[in-house]
C-alpha cells in the first residue's frame, strides 16, 4: 500500500517512521498552503492520504494529548460578517451547500469511522479557520453556530481535495491546547506531536 502522510509543519512529521511505503510531505500552515501543495501531491497515485498534526479542542471530553481522527470538516471563516453577525457563504446563497464536495455545508469523510475503530481513538467534528480562535466572544461563536470538537488551521483544505481527488483519506490529530482566551503556558505541543507520532507509527507498522 503508498500511504502520503501529510501535516503542515516538520516538527509535527518528525518521529514519523520514514519506511519504503511512505512519503512525508510538509504541506505548509494554512489553507490555501495545503491545498496547494496536496493537489499538486496528488498529481501521484496513493492509496491513502493520512493528515496528521495538532489540535485545539473546544471541549474537555479531548483533552491535552488525546489523539482523535475527524469525520467532518467546516470552513468556520468562509461568511460574511454584517451589522447581524457572521453568516456562512451558504446562509448568504453565496455558494450552494450541497454542491460537492459539500453535504449541507460540511465536508464528510466515509473513511472515519474505520480508522476510528482500527486505531482505537475517538472520530470527532472539525472547523478549520486561518485565523486560530483564541477570544471569547469569537469562541462562543464558534461553539453556537458550529458545535464543533476541535479547531485546525488545514483540516477543511485537506478533505476538500481529497474529496475531489476521490482517493482514501483520513484526518489523525492530537490535542495540543484547550480552545479559549489565547494562553499559551497551557499547551503542550510536545506530548501532543510524540502522543500523535506513537499511534501513527502503530498504525503504518499494522497496515
């Protein structure tokens, strides 16, 4: 099986085992850098595409270190913000919410629920924004309108392509921060990157 492993720095790819089957790609932080980079990877045949990287979490269920794979993906800052509030480009009639790879708006992954039971981990909700959510009027809305389990700055992009591409995908992050006023004295990058590397490398030695 060829297996790209994705993530969006280095540091998070670095105790990934590098074995004869898969290719370690640096994708870049954000959106348009991940889609970019992955649709131009994609310009070769895998049989799966694995994203991997940390996570803040919005809720205590996922706390510091716990590792999660997602099974849907929200662009969480593609609206419009009015005397009203934020509206999403799907409220506006902007762009249609089905239209694929949309389903009412939302990126699904069909692949989820199979990791989640192989890998033994949680499958959880995602928002991807480029601007990370760290203000507590901006987090309550996140939390209102989305209802989300984790916040990434690449997830979306990365189904977004995969989905149009059709090849096998999954999205694998460990929580590294709590979603709240921005405090970073409260993460812990490393036990999330080394907690998310030891089920990878489990995962690719199994496969």
């Amino acid at each position: 099986m060829k297996i790209l492993v994705t993530a969006a720095t280095s540091a998070e790819l670095q105790y990934i085992n590098n074995v004869s089957n898969i290719t370690l790609a640096n994708t870049g932080t954000g959106i348009a850098s991940t889609a970019y980079h992955l649709a131009k990877l994609l310009k070769n045949k895998y049989d799966l595409v694995v994203n991997i990287g940390i996570a803040g979490s919005f809720t205590e269920k996922f706390g510091i270190g716990n590792v999660v794979t997602v099974y849907s993906e929200t662009f969480g800052d593609f609206g419009v913000e009015s005397k009203d509030g934020f509206s999403t480009c799907f409220e506006e009639n902007i762009v249609d919410a089905d239209m694929f790879p949309f389903s009412n708006g939302t990126l699904i992954s069909k692949y989820a629920e199979k990791f989640s039971h192989n890998l033994s981990i949680p499958s959880v909700k995602g928002i991807t924004n480029n601007t990370v959510s760290g203000e507590e009027q901006l987090i309550r809305r996140m939390k209102v309108k989305f209802s989300p389990d984790i916040e990434t700055m690449e997830g979306a992009a990365f189904f977004y392509v995969c989905l149009h591409e059709n090849v096998p995908f999954v999205e694998i992050r460990s929580i590294s921060n709590m979603v709240e006023p921005r405090n970073k004295s409260q993460w812990n990058i490393p036990l999330a990157i080394r907690n998310l590397s030891d089920k990878i490398n489990t995962f690719i030695a199994n496969i």
